[in-house]
C-alpha cells in the first residue's frame, strides 16, 4: 500500500479536530453542541477481510476479528461564548510520548502556546502526511487498553464503543496475516494502519469535518492493504548421454537464502540442514516431505510446485546408480508474482554443461556414465582436457621410469 493511503485515514480523521479550538467551533442557543451521549467511532473497509484475522465466517462475524488496543488522547468541553457555545479538546495526556508527538507534528510552546491540545485542534485540519504520521507513530506505543469492535452484518464495518466521548487512537496489534495459502497461492493482508478519530458531535456549527464519528469507507481501500503471491512450479526432465530417460537421480531445492526446502501437503518449508541422501525415503511423497526430489522411470521427470515468487537453486545431490557421480550440476529458477517461470539461469552453475534450457523450451539435466561423455566446451571442456593432460603426463612419467628400469637391467 501506498504512503498516501496509508495514512489517508488519518489525515482525514485528523481534519475532525480542525475547528475544535474554544469559540471557533458554535451552534445557536436552540440546538447546542452536544457529545456527551457520543460515544462510539465506526470504521469502514471496502473488503471486510481487513479486519478479520481468517477467512470471513458469515455465519458468525465476530469470530476471528483482529486485535485492537487504544488510548483515549483528550476529551470534549463544551465552552459558551458570544456566538454559542464551542468545542475544545480537554484532559489531553501527558508524558514523554504525548511531547514526542507534539513535536513530531511541529509544536512549538515558544511560538503556539502553553495548551498544546488547543493548537492541535486548530491546526490540525492544515497538517501534512508526515505530521500526521509523526504524531501518530509518537502516541501508538500508548495504545495499551483492549477493545473489541461490534461487526456489522456484512462484516465490513466495525463499531468502537468508549465509556466517555473524546478523541481516540486504535491500534491494530495482528500485523500481517496470512489468510490462504494453499496450492494455488499466498494470501497475506496487512495491518490496518492506526484510526486517529473522534466520537460524534452533534450540531457543530460551522461544521466540524468527519464529526459524526465514521471513518467511512474509501479511506481504509482494505484491498490495497493485501499482498496475493500466485503460487507455480516447473517440471525439468533427466536424460542420459543418448537423450534418453533417467530414473532415481536425486535433487534438492534451495531458497535466495540458503535454505532446503522440505515439501509436505502442498506447503513448503525452510531449513538450513542439508538433507542426508543416505536416508533416501522409499516413497515418492515421503521424499519431497525430506527434501528430495527425483526423477521419475517415464520420462526422467522432475516436478516442482507450490512456490511462491523467489530465485531458488536446483542442486543434483546423488545421481543415478551406474552414472558419474562427480559430475553434479546445479542451476537457477525465477517464479514470478502470478507463479510463472520468467527465467532459468542455466549455465552459472553448470561447470560440467549438462544442463540446457529455456523457459520455451524447458530444461533438460544430463547424466553421463563416464568422464568420456561430458561435453567438450567451454569451462568443463578445459576441466576435462586438463584432467587428460594429468592422466597422460602421468602415463608418461610411468613408461620414463620403466624405460630407465630395463636400461639399468641391461647393464648389469
């Protein structure tokens, strides 16, 4: 989400205090300014999940509703003068927090005055974004006393009720919640941001902005406040030196962290411990649960699925039985946000050049039995002809010997 709508809410609700100063705020002596009976603060989503820490249950939607906490910031007088009578914000808190939050707002007792609650409510009508969050970020810590909202029907309202009017501060405490995750994709929505609000005054004249209590719906844009990861998967294939299947060859994925994943009932897990090869499970679904994943006897097909958007490493850890077992090649795969492959990365890790592939074309792992079947090119091919070089000067250095040997038998 946005900076912007991120703190829209409380920009918005912050326009409620401009006026409130004593004497600016006035109602004829017929219809006096009254709050005393207000006190609630109604909160709208435009998707009720925002506020519901599982799927929405319509059956019972006050089942699994996030965790709220406040703290009433100061409280409503009502102050006669010439013209009627005014509102002005009273009892404010106090403390560290409270003048951390005045000055992050920009509050100045040399300049504004000795009642900082006062100049809150005549300035804070013209505050920027950054005072607005500054003021807040200063005061959520305070939120310590639990409340919990009546939903409405459709669950996309929520209703504070207080035991006295006043401006208050709700804090969502659930953070990020992960509402599905399952074989499609990942689900997660974010925290509410703080509701900076206060409750219904009635007969406000001039009116008050956002003085009956409702935070309405369009400043909390609830769907902006989800994060949907799509979850895919590839399938690559293991051929031997004749491009034909090979089955039994084991492999493990790893994270952009490091990590082994372990996959079980369509979810994935992290490890940092390598899985041990030598506890090879018999079963194909017991082994993806360890970590291992093999090919199979049709086609030598490996399947991976269930991942969410990332770069992870697939790395050959055992190759098939009668196969080179030292020449275990690794590459790289990129998931995108809608669970896609937008890319392979073949060739980094592939010393010995026995993978091949594209996100057209898929990609192809080799086995090879004998060092003979590698291929000749680029780095493997210098690996290689530096390894027959060893083996021949070895040779070489066998016959010198040998031939010095029978030289020295002669002579004798």
């Amino acid at each position: 989400m946005t900076m912007k709508k991120l703190f829209a809410g409380l920009a918005a609700a912050a326009t409620l205090l401009s006026g409130m100063a004593l004497g600016i705020s006035t109602a004829s002596a017929a219809e006096p300014v009254s709050f005393a009976d207000n006190k609630t603060i109604t909160v709208t989503a435009s998707d009720a999940q925002q506020f519901y820490t599982k799927p929405v249950d319509t059956q019972n939607l006050q089942k699994n509703l996030r965790e709220f906490k406040y703290v009433k910031l100061a409280g409503y007088e009502a102050v006669p003068n010439a013209s009627g009578t005014g509102i002005k914000l009273v009892d404010g808190i106090t403390g560290d927090a409270a003048n951390a939050a005045f000055a992050a707002a920009g509050y100045d007792a040399a300049k504004n005055g000795n009642d900082p609650w006062q100049w809150l409510g005549t300035t804070s009508g013209t505050w920027t974004t950054d005072q607005t969050k500054g003021f807040v970020d200063a005061l959520k810590n305070s939120a310590e006393t639990d409340i919990t909202p009546d939903a409405s029907n459709d669950g996309k309202t929520l209703t504070f009720s207080f035991e006295s009017a006043g401006l208050y501060l709700i804090v969502d405490q659930s953070g990020e919640v992960t509402v599905t995750d399952d074989e499609n994709s990942k689900l997660v929505w974010v925290e509410n941001g703080p509701f900076l609000a206060g409750t219904k005054i009635d007969n406000a004249a001039p009116t008050i902005q956002n003085s009956n209590g409702v935070i309405g719906a369009g400043v909390i844009d609830a769907k902006s406040n989800s994060v949907e990861t799509h979850k895919g998967g590839f399938t690559f294939h293991k051929k031997d030196a004749n491009n034909l299947p090979v089955a039994n060859a084991v492999f493990v994925v790893k994270n952009d962290k490091g990590e082994y994943g372990l996959y079980s009932n369509s979810n994935w897990t992290w490890t940092n411990t390598k899985p041990d090869v030598t506890k090879l499970p018999t079963d194909d679904v017991d082994r993806k649960a360890a970590g291992f994943f093999v090919s199979g006897s049709s086609q030598g097909s490996v399947i991976v699925q269930a991942l969410t958007e990332g770069t992870y490493t697939v790395e050959e850890i055992k190759a098939a039985d009668d196969y080179l077992q030292t020449a275990l090649p690794s590459f790289t795969v990129t998931i995108g946000k809608d669970g896609t492959v937008s890319a392979y990365d073949v060739d980094t890790n592939d010393t010995w050049g026995l993978v091949d592939g594209d996100t057209t074309n898929g990609v192809t792992v080799k086995n090879v039995k004998s060092i003979t079947q590698l291929p000749l090119t680029g780095a493997a091919g210098t690996i290689l002809f530096s390894a027959v070089g060893v083996l021949l000067a070895a040779a070489a250095g066998t016959v010198f010997l040998k031939s010095r040997s029978t030289k020295r038998a002669l002579r004798a």
